[in-house]
C-alpha cells in the first residue's frame, strides 16, 4: 500500500501545480492525514486528525481539499443511509461495495469477483453497458448481533428487518387492539418504515400496519433466524 501511496502523493503535486490550485503546502497536509487512514472519515474526523497542523486548517478549508480531491479522483464521496458525507481513497482499477451497520454505523468493505460477474451478466443480458456501480447492503454487523437481547420491543427491530411476535405487554386492553387488527402471536413482520421518529409502518403479507412509539414498546419481537 506504500508503494500505492508514494504514487498517489507524485500524482497530487503533479495536478494540483500544474492547475495552479492555491495553498498546495497545506493541502498537501491534508492529502498525507487521508492517506494514513484506511477508515471512511467524515470532514469532522479530518479536523480533528489536523488540529496540530501550523498554520491551523480551518474545517472549511478541509472540506474544499477533500471536494477537490474527489474531482482530481484521489477519493471518493459517499452519502450513506446512516446519515454523514463520509470520504475514502480511490485507488485507480480498484472497486469494493459496502455492506452498513444501522445499529452502529459500521461501515464494512467488500470485494466479490462473482457478484461482479454476475452484475456485468444482468445488465449485458439486459443489453444495457454498465459503466459503473455501486452496491450497498444496510443490516446489523456481528459484534451488534452478539450484544442483542433475544427478545425486544417492536420500536427497537431497524427498517427492512423481518421479526415474529413474542408476546403483547400493556394488559388486556393493549393485547384486545392488536387481536382486532388481525395479529397474531407467531405471526412475522417486515419493517417496512422506522425512522426512530413518530409511526412505524410493518407488514403481514401484504397487510400494512401503522403503530405509534407507545404500542410499538408493547409488541415483544424476535428477530428471523436467531
């Protein structure tokens, strides 16, 4: 990777001179704190990597380094479902995707030669030419599976997961609603919407249903296949 790196700082002085882009010293600092990081950072975590840079960088000044970095093709922006704008290097003729915790916002890399293949099949059968893509598969990673409690409320189980009801708590009045709506003990759900906010929305089948945050607390889940 250092040999990657040698390259890419040669290439950086090379086009920033070369299009006369201003204050290259400094830019240049930013370009060595994003090499020796191999996370995805957010300008945040770029400020606080250079807060013992003299002259100071502003986080203004940061973020246009790192905008200008994704145009000369030093790296690449992503803006994740997970909420923040983050950054990582891009290495020419080098592609992963990305699978993304909701629980804990990892962000895990990913290179699969056969799924490369058979996307480059979909769309050839499609006769569609693909000239580039982007693959992102939000769910729960292991360490947050691990530290889950086996059974949950309803409030608590994240968009698109698939989850079968325990139990109903809140007494007989609570548990009489949901028996009217048509749900069932056993019965599974798919979250369809669950912003953390106000309503959630879940199906049976094919049947929507709308709960606010107060009944979602009352429906005690289990996710499919633990």
């Amino acid at each position: 990777m250092s040999e990657i790196h040698s390259y890419e700082r040669r290439q950086f002085e090379k086009l920033f001179k070369q299009e006369k882009i201003d204050r290259f010293d400094d830019r240049f600092k930013v370009l060595e704190a994003f090499l020796q990081t191999e996370q995805h950072v957010t300008v945040e975590v770029m400020e606080v990597t250079l807060k013992d840079k003299k002259p100071p960088l502003s986080k203004e000044f940061i973020k246009e380094t790192l905008e200008l970095m994704c145009l000369f093709g030093f790296a690449q922006k992503h803006r994740f479902k997970n909420g923040g704008v983050y950054y990582e290097h891009r290495h020419l003729g080098q592609h992963h995707d990305h699978m993304i915790c909701t629980k804990c916002g990892k962000i895990i890399e990913f290179v699969n030669d056969q799924l490369e293949q058979l996307q480059s099949q979909v769309a050839s059968g499609f006769g569609f030419h693909m000239l580039q893509h982007r693959m992102e598969i939000y769910g729960i990673c292991g360490d947050c599976l691990k530290s889950r409690e086996q059974y949950m409320p309803l409030l608590s189980a994240k968009q698109g997961e698939r989850v079968i009801i325990k139990d109903f708590i809140g007494g007989n009045k609570a548990r009489m609603r949901l028996s009217s709506m048509g749900l069932r003990i056993g019965d599974e759900l798919e979250v369809v919407t669950n912003n953390g906010q106000g309503q959630m929305v879940v199906a049976v089948d094919f049947q929507r249903y709308v709960f606010g945050r107060g009944m979602s607390q009352k429906i005690i889940v289990q996710q499919v296949g633990i």
